[in-house]
C-alpha cells in the first residue's frame, strides 16, 4: 500500500510539474503517509529515483494513473494452421494406363496452355480414353489439381524457385522436420474437429432452449376478425420501391403521416417567452339571458399575448403564404382527378345518313 502510494505521488508530480510537489510538501507533515517526500525521510532517496525513472518513460500503470484498468483476457487461440498441399492430390482408384495418360497430358496443358487442351478435347471426344477432358467426368477434378501443380513448378523461377528449393533442403537435412509438419498438422485437424463438435453442441443447446419455451404462455392483446367484406373489399395495389423513389416531393408529403401545413420551427436565439395564442372564439350562446346579479364582480382583464416584433410578424405571413400555395395546388389537383370518366356513345348515327334514312321513310 506504501508503495503504491509511492508510485502514484510521484506520477502526479511528473505529470503536475514540481509545483505540486510543493504543495504536497506543505500536506505531508501532518499526514504520516506522505513523509517520503521530507528530505529527511529514509523513503525520500527511493522516491527520487521513482521520478527520475517515471520521467524517463520506466513508470508503471499506477504511476500513470491507470490502476483500475484492467486488460481483457485474450481468447485462447488453437495451433497455427499449417501451410496448404501444393504437390499433393488425392488420387482415385484408377488404373496404370489412365494414370500416365492423365499425367502426360496434364504435363502438355501446362506447357502449352489450356486452348490446347480445347483443341485436344475436340479431336479426341470420340475417344474414351480422353473421356476426363470433359468436366462431368470423375477423373477430371484430379486432372485439373495435376495441371495446377505443373503450372506452378514450370511458372516458378528465380527466387520463389530457390526458395523451393531451400524448404526441400531442409527436410533433406533434418529427416524429423517432417514428422514435426506431420505432428502439428494433425493438432491442428484435431482442434478443427473439435470446433466442430462445440459449435455443433451449441447449436443443439440453442434448438433445446428454444423447445422448452412455453408457447401456450402468452397474453391475448387484440383480436382481428376479417369478415366477407374484408374479402370484397377492393385495395389500392402496393407501392413499389422504385415508385417511392420517383415519386415529387409533393406525392411524398400526401404519403407522410404527417399533417400537411405544419412544420417544426427553430426558436429565435434569446427567446424566452413562447408564444401563446389566444383561445379561438365560442359561437354566441343561445339566447337565453340569466337575471342580473344584485352586485357586479369587477372585471377581470384577460391574458394578453407578449408584444411580438417584426420579424416574427414576418416570418407567420411567410408561413401563411407556402400554406395557401399548398392549398391551392391541392385544391387544383382534387378538380383534376374530380373530374368524370368520358362518355362513349354506341347509339351515334351520322347525319348523312340519318337524311337518307328520314327520305326513305
């Protein structure tokens, strides 16, 4: 606890400057805890060269005010994986014949590139000894792996060559260094499997949670009933995504819920009074005429608005005029769409040959 104490006087000075210190100084011949920072004190030897270090960046976490922080402990972290087969290709069952054949022509693709094998497979798709150029044939995924690997070795020069090179020496030298890839190549298959099962319990832990949940606990909060009207009633087709977003700026405002005509408005800086408006205006009442009391109340004078200034003044005409121009535009497009279907007459006779039908009667 002393030490502690120690640590933290002495980062607040470095930090404070040498004024504190003084001012600690005054407070410590009265407080026995802080005497270390008396010159007479045995402890003030220690507390200087605390300074020195804490101001040559050796402080420690109390020193710099960080004693309550507390480092998250880091997950623990399964073996590295090992490095991916690059020569290696699991082979099928499959014959000696079929077997060097798919391993010179692998060796041809890669050396002259798969447009020759194109050629090659439109030559020979009669021949079902070349039946693996076709994808959908079991062989041809380990043909494919044999024409990466040759790939890789003629397109590998220079220093990715030596460095080959130099990993093959290596396991020439040191005939354990492949039984330590092996070793730490099957830890690692292990942890991979062992992931598996824990995620896979974890999944079963989650479905057993959720099947003990009681469904039949629940609280009603309202019932809908659709009746046959609900069936008959004609609804407006949904509104498409792509009609949202091409739709005006009006059309968007007659599909916000919000009220059209009102907006929020920023209070004036240094406005402490809001503004109340009067009450709005009762119908006179019916004529019904009480007696006269035998004395008369004094009047009472009612709550007068504050004064207002001409800005405001100026800013309400604004607001009335864009709320009268919305207006209108409403009221012209509800005359637009107000106005009825047109008529089509099938009874329509011409009149040339209604004459010729009056002559003729």
């Amino acid at each position: 606890e002393f030490r502690t104490l120690l640590e933290k006087t002495a980062g607040y000075i470095v930090r404070n400057g040498p004024a504190f210190e003084a001012r600690i100084r005054d407070s410590a011949e009265g407080n026995p805890k802080l005497q270390f920072v008396l010159p007479d004190n045995p402890y003030h030897p220690f507390y200087l060269w605390r300074l020195e270090e804490i101001k040559e960046g050796r402080g420690t976490d109390v020193a710099a005010g960080r004693e309550g922080d507390v480092t998250a402990p880091k997950k623990k972290q399964g073996p590295a994986p090992p490095p991916d087969f690059h020569f290696s290709a699991r082979m099928p069952n499959i014959s000696s014949v079929d077997l060097e054949v798919i391993k010179l022509t692998a060796m041809f693709v890669a050396k002259n590139g798969r447009s020759w094998m194109t050629t090659l497979s439109q030559r020979e798709a009669r021949n079902p000894q070349f039946d693996f150029l076709r994808p959908q044939h079991s062989f041809h995924q380990f043909f494919s792996r044999l024409v990466d690997q040759y790939t890789e070795i003629l397109n590998t020069q220079g220093q990715q060559q030596q460095e080959v090179i130099v990993e093959l020496e290596k396991n020439i030298d040191n005939k354990y260094r492949v039984l330590e890839s092996a070793k730490k190549r099957a830890e690692w298959v292990k942890y991979q499997e062992a992931q598996k099962v824990k995620k896979e319990e974890e999944q079963e832990a989650e479905k057993l949670a959720y099947a003990q949940i009681d469904w039949h606990d629940f609280v009603v909060v309202e019932t809908i009933h659709f009746t046959e009207a609900d069936d008959q009633t004609e609804l407006p087709p949904p509104t498409s995504l792509n009609d949202i977003q091409s739709a005006s700026l009006e059309q968007k405002a007659q599909m916000s819920l919000a009220p059209s005509g009102m907006r929020i408005e920023e209070a004036m800086p240094g406005q402490e009074t809001y503004y109340q408006p009067p009450p709005a205006q009762m119908p006179p009442p019916s004529s019904y005429s009480p007696a006269p009391p035998a004395f008369s109340p004094a009047q009472q004078t009612g709550f007068a608005p504050p004064p207002r200034t001409a800005q405001e003044q100026e800013e309400d005409a604004r607001i009335a005029e864009r709320a009268a121009e919305r207006q209108r535009a409403e009221q012209a497009q509800a005359a637009a769409r107000g106005q009825g279907p047109m008529r089509i007459r099938n009874d329509y006779v011409p009149r040339a040959q209604a004459r010729r039908q009056n002559a003729a009667t």
